[in-house]
C-alpha cells in the first residue's frame, strides 16, 4: 500500500513567496544592468585615454627623433658666436649709457605690469562686491 503525502500550503503563504521571488529578480536585473553600463563607461573613458596616451607617445617620439639635430644646430649657433655677446672693449660711457638704457626698458616693463595687476585685482574685488 502507498501511502501519498499531501501537503496544504496555504495559498497566501505561496502568493508572498512568489512576490518575494519576482522582487528579487527585479532588483538583480537592476543591479545587473547597472553595473554593465557602469562598465561600458569606465571602459568607454579607460579607452579615450589610451588613445590620448599613444598619440602623446607618438608626439614625443617624433620630438625625441628631432632632438639631436637642434642639439647640434644649438652647439654650431653657439660655436659661431650667434646670440647677444658681452662688450668688453667699449667705452665705459658707452657701456654705462646701454646699461641705462637697458635699466629704462626694465623699469618700464616692470610698471607697465603692475598697472595691468593693479587693473586686474581691481576689477576682481568688483566681482566679490
């Protein structure tokens, strides 16, 4: 003789699990698919810089291949004697006339800065203002 078993579950009981069930499915879709766009961006960006880093590579390969030649037009230049010598064998009222003139150009340039700085910060206190 067999005996058969059967269990009552009530149907509220089920219905809750059922309910559970779909819940969690639903927050593990979310999550999923969260973290896979999460991925295709951070790989999207990872990718970018890479390829900005290759190209700036290149850039300092082709800046590396040319260096030697400027180094050597650079110790030719100075060998010659090209560029703004010391003049030792003028006058000394020449020499001090040019060290004034020079003196001139600087304090002008220094002046004419600080006008522009002084312009500048106080058009920038205006804006806490």
């Amino acid at each position: 003789m067999v005996r058969v078993v059967v269990r009552v579950v009530p149907v509220a009981a089920w219905a809750r699990t059922v309910r559970l069930a779909s819940m969690w499915f639903w927050i593990w879709c979310a999550l999923v698919v969260g973290s896979l766009t999460g991925a295709f961006f951070l790989g999207r960006s990872l990718w970018r810089k890479v390829k900005a880093l290759t190209r700036a590579l290149d850039g300092l390969g082709v800046a590396a291949a040319g260096a030697p030649g400027r180094v050597q037009e650079r110790i030719a230049a100075s060998a010659a004697g090209v560029g703004r010598g010391v003049d030792v064998g003028r006058e000394r009222g020449e020499l001090v006339a040019l060290v004034q003139e020079r003196r001139g150009v600087r304090r002008g340039r220094a002046l004419s800065r600080r006008s522009q700085h002084a312009s500048r910060y106080a058009a920038w206190r205006m804006i806490d203002r």
